[in-house]
C-alpha cells in the first residue's frame, strides 16, 4: 500500500484536492446547518423535507390527474417510474459509497431532521425532487413557479437538517437531472 509520501506526484496532488474538498465541502455543511438552531428555520425545514418524501410528489400526480384526466395519465406514469428508478440508483449508490451522515461524523453538526438510512450519499430527497421536477416540468412547464421554489428548498432542507453534506445534494442533484432527462428517451 502506498502512502502520499511514496506516491507518485499526480496522486499527491489528487490527495491534496481531495482533501481540501472534503474541508470545504464540510465547512460549508457546518455554517448552513447552524441556521437550524432556529427554531423556525428548524420546523420550516422539516416540514419541506416531510413533504419532499412523497407526500408533495404524491399530491402533484393527483393534480395532474384531477385536472387533466386521462391526458395526465401518461406524465404521473412516467413520474412514477423515474422516481421508482431513482430509488433503486440511490440505494444502489448508499450502499456503495457508505458515507456517513454529517452529524455522525462532526460533533459541530446538530442533527435536526430524522434520517430514513445511516448513510449520506447521495441525497436521495434531491435526487427525487430533481427527477420529479424535470419530469413534471417538462410536461406542464407552468408548474414551474411551484415545483422549482418547493425542489430547490427540499435540497437546502437536507444541509440544513444535518443530514447530507453539500456534495451530496449536489450529486442527488446531478444524477435526478440526468435520470430525469434520460428517461424521455425511453418513452
């Protein structure tokens, strides 16, 4: 086994970016999870994370469902299948990576939400509430004054909670829109 002093150079360096990504991407988890020692920045956050594990999803689909009757019936389908897709991705990828949760690894984060798994990466909260939304939205653009302030807040919820460091929100982020847009090429 190599240490970073026998290493060849390009994977000191590597190690080194590595490194101090890690340091900011904690850093940054730190400073935003210290707004949730208010009291209303806490209960708003729950809430949105509360709503981001289905229920606002859910009431989305009967929405769409309800006004649009048999024309919606094709885009809650589709939602549901990219959203059961992200499910498999995500769990997938946390039992991979098996990156701890935030809290469980800094003292100086205090864990303000109820974590579904032990692991961190990626946020599947975000994974969803960007697939979800990329779907939708790509069906009924004007639901983008409700679903892109409601995806965005369910990502910042989960820094702020303690739950997933920066990066992985990202990356949930990431994998959604790119599991969200790939699944118009399989319809």
């Amino acid at each position: 086994m190599q240490t970073c002093e026998s290493a060849p150079m390009h994977n000191r360096r590597l190690t080194i970016y590595r490194d101090r990504f890690c340091a900011l991407d904690s850093a940054l988890c730190i400073k935003v999870n210290r707004s949730s020692h208010y009291r209303l920045v806490r209960w708003g956050f729950r809430l949105v994370s509360r709503l981001g594990d289905g229920m606002f999803w859910y009431a989305i689909m009967a929405g769409i469902i309800l006004t649009q009757g048999m024309d919606g019936v094709l885009p809650v389908l589709h939602m549901i299948v990219a959203g059961l897709s992200g499910t498999l991705v995500y769990k997938w990828l946390k039992g991979k990576t098996l990156r701890p949760r935030p809290y469980a690894v800094h003292q100086d984060v205090w864990l303000a939400g109820k974590p579904l798994d032990k692991f961190s990466f990626p946020s599947g909260h975000t994974l969803h509430a960007v697939v979800f939304s990329v779907v939708a939205l790509s069906y009924y653009p004007e639901l983008s004054w409700l679903i892109l302030p409601f995806a965005s807040l369910v990502a910042m919820s989960r820094v702020v909670l303690g739950l997933h460091y920066p990066s992985d929100v990202l990356a949930g982020a990431a994998i959604g829109a790119v599991m969200g847009f790939a699944s118009f090429l399989l319809i």
